[in-house]
C-alpha cells in the first residue's frame, strides 16, 4: 500500500532525522524533496501546495528550534501534517436511527462498488453484530443482480430479490419495508454504476436518495485513478449530499494520491478503505494509522486488532494449555499456525504493518508478497504422514527425499521447514512460560525466509 510515496517520503526524512540543528536552507531541500515525492504520488496540487506551506511554517518556529532533537520534530511535523490532510481521525458510519438505517451506495463502473456492498455488510454483521439486508436497484446491468444476490450467500446476509422491469425507487421502498417487517438492522441500497457524471444518472440517484433518505450516502471510488478519484468524488458530492467515501483498490496502489487528496477537494471523510479482493478485505480508514505507515512506521494498533480477529480463540487455548501442560508442539500445531495467519490476510498482511518492513531485502518481500512460500511450507506438511507430524525426529535422509518428491519441492526446502520448525518450537516453550506480543513477533521470525528478521530485531 503507497509503496513508491513511502518510499520517497522514508528516504527524504532519513537525511533530515538525525540532524542536530535545522536551517532555513536544509529545510527548504526537504520540502523540496517532500513537494516531488507528493507530485509524483499524483497528490492533487492544491492539496501539495498546503501541505507544503503549513509544514514550512510549523518547522521554521518555535516547534523545531526549541526541541531537542529538531530532525524528530520535523518528521513529527510532517506526521501530523499527513493526517490533518487526510482527516486525522476515523469518523465512523452513523446508524444511529429508526431501523432500518439505509445506507446508499454510489459510484463509477469498475470501481468494486457491488463488492464493496458485500464487504461491508460482512463487516457489520461480524463485527458490529448488526442484521443486515442488501438490494440491487442496478436495473441496467442484470448480472449486477446475480452478482450481489451470490455474494450475500457468501456473506451469510440476507438479499432482497429485484428485477430489471421494476424501477429503482420501487426496488429499494419495497426492500425497506421488508426490511421493517422483519425488524432488520441496516439495508445496504447498491446503485446502477454510472461510466461518468452524467445529467439522466445523476437526476435518478437524485430521486432514489430522496425517497429511500439514506442515513449514509458513500461513494465508492478506485484508489488507482489517484487525484481523479478526488475530482470525481467532487463532482458526485455536488448532486448528491455523500456523507463518506470508501477507497478500494488501496492494495494495489503504489501512490496514495487519492488518499491524501479526497478530504482536501471534497471536504468528505474516507470512511474504509478495500485492501483485497476477499469479502472481509475492508478496512475502517484511520489517517492517523496510514499516515505512520506512509512514513515507514507501520501500523502496529491495526496489527493487534487483525490478530485478535483472525485468531481462533479456542483453538489458541488449547494449544497453549497443552504446550504448558507438558505437550510438546508438532507440526501438526505449525500447519495450524500457518492456516490462521492466512485467514489474517496472510504473512505479507501482517508485515506490512510493523515498522521499517520498506527496509527489509526486496527478494525476501517478493517471496512473502506472493504467498509462495506460506503455500510451499503447507504443502511439504500435507506430504508428511501423520506420525512424521506428530514426530519430527523420525525425519531423516529417505523420508526428506519422499516428502520433496510428494511436495513438489527440493531437500534444501524440507530442511529449512524444519529449522523454522523448530524456532516456532523453541518459541512456543518460552511463550507457556511467560507470553507477550513481542516473543510472538519474534517467534514468527523463524517463519520467515532466510536470512529475513522483523524489523527492530
């Protein structure tokens, strides 16, 4: 996520963080520096511009001169100045009315608007425990129909059913009060995409918020379009009164110019942002956190709550009553810990989300990124008989050869599944003794690739 800015941003800092006195002149080559990097995320300029003259007035104060450590109190500047340009903190979805509340969901073809519905209707039902019903009123496109009617099973939320004869303001009066009769929590209305802000649309839209006057209009919009995105959402938000944005695509996005630009042009919050194409890839947007990831920090807060989601709690438990009783941890155990790190988006997921991870060797990234070697380690397992799991030693010449032949790997690999093995072990015994973040953290390097360590090791 906005690798190229982080980057950017990271390496500019890095030269001004350890300075022991700042000038006039090395805080000019900064932000020349810092106005680049923003350019070339595609940062609308308007937004470049302000940013960039309210840091300068900020560092050549009392701030920076009167702090011990001036290079710090910059990059702290520059910090904040990212988040008040993204909103500085996360304004949650309003519900607060007669069920159901109506949310309304508009946006441009392609954006992952129809997904998005899904997405968050799973987040709400999950996390805020609320009964949810979606509807199509997309009577141009049926299999935009077919397409959300699929992806609620997949969600477990109800789907109201429509059809391309009805019109749209039919449609979604008819899902509301369904919705009424079986005392449902939220109705998510999914809107026709429109392929640019046209007057036909847009009078549509119109007539649809005015009827079904949803509690929250969000704009879904593509992360990858950068400063469009903003100019789009502007554009929308004049004929219609948006009250948020979701980002999708973020993942893909190496820039992060729609991020920094959205609030600044539309003066409408980012509520989440999609960060996959999983229907639980959606994320509340919290500047504060993107802006410490931006700047090579990462995104510990974010971490911990992804690990207290993904987890089994009653399949943790038992492993750990079992290694403190004495038990010792088999592979059957490491396969275990592999599955649950993937249903937390993956290794990759999680590193992204620790500090310094821009810094760790693009080899060893490009190996997590892809998933290659959290599979390869599954598959070398599965090629184990179950005694072989439940007894790691009896590993020895003939039987690495059977399981890289059955896994489709070389010894070299088994070899190394077994020394990470046995680092996640070792780990395991220390954390029944006394548990902590920071032993799993460290733990969970023995999984890395070789030679790859977190970041603060």
């Amino acid at each position: 996520m906005f690798e190229n800015l982080s980057d950017r941003l990271s390496r500019t800092l890095k030269n001004i963080s350890g300075r022991g006195r700042l000038t006039e002149d090395n805080i000019k080559e900064t932000l020349r520096e810092v106005r680049m990097a923003l350019l070339e995320a595609d940062v609308a300029l308007p937004v470049v511009r302000e940013f960039v003259n309210s840091v300068k007035e900020r560092a050549v104060g009392q701030e920076v001169s009167k702090s011990l450590s001036p290079g710090q109190a910059f990059i702290k500047i520059v910090q904040g100045e990212l988040e008040k340009a993204m909103g500085e903190s996360n304004e949650a979805l309003d519900l607060a009315a007669t069920p159901p509340a109506v949310i309304m969901m508009a946006g441009l073809q392609g954006a992952g608007k129809t997904t998005s519905v899904a997405k968050l209707a799973k987040l709400l039902r999950t996390r805020h425990k609320k009964s949810v019903l979606v509807v199509s009123a997309d009577v141009y496109r049926p299999a935009a129909i077919k397409q959300l009617e699929t992806l609620a099973a997949e969600v477990d939320v109800a789907f109201f059913p429509s059809d391309v004869s009805q019109k749209p303001v039919d449609i979604a009066k008819a899902a509301i009060s369904h919705a009424k009769l079986k005392f449902i929590d939220v109705v998510i209305v999914d809107t026709a995409g429109r392929l640019h802000v046209d007057e036909a649309m847009m009078d549509e839209i119109k007539a649809l918020h005015a009827t079904v006057k949803p509690v929250e209009t969000l704009f879904v919009v593509d992360a990858m379009t950068g400063q469009d995105a903003a100019n789009t959402a502007k554009a929308f938000n004049e004929a219609l009164p948006l009250t948020g944005v979701i980002l999708t695509k973020v993942d893909g996005d190496a820039r992060g110019g729609a991020a920094l630009s959205i609030r600044n042009i539309t003066g409408k919050p980012i509520k989440f942002l999609g960060v996959g194409e999983k229907t639980d890839a959606l994320e509340p947007f919290h500047p504060d956190r993107i802006a410490s990831r931006i700047l090579g920090m990462g995104d510990v807060l974010s971490l911990i709550e992804e690990v207290e989601r993904g987890v089994d709690k009653d399949k943790a438990m038992k492993l750990a009553s079992k290694v403190k009783s004495g038990g010792s941890f088999d592979l059957e155990d490491f396969r275990e810990q592999l599955q649950q790190m993937k249903n937390m988006g993956g290794m990759m997921s999680m590193l992204e989300k620790l500090p310094g991870v821009g810094q760790l060797p693009p080899e060893a990234l490009a190996q997590v990124q892809d998933g290659k070697m959290t599979r390869q380690m599954e598959a070398i397992i599965n090629s184990m008989t179950a005694k072989e799991r439940k007894n790691p030693d009896l590993i020895k010449g003939s039987r690495k050869r059977r399981i890289a032949l059955g896994s489709g790997t070389q010894i070299q690999d088994v070899n190394r599944l077994l020394k990470q093995f046995t680092q996640m072990q070792k780990m395991m015994k220390k954390m029944s003794a006394k548990g902590g973040m920071k032993k799993m953290m460290r733990g969970m390097s023995g999984m890395l690739p070789p030679g790859m360590k977190f970041p603060g090791r």
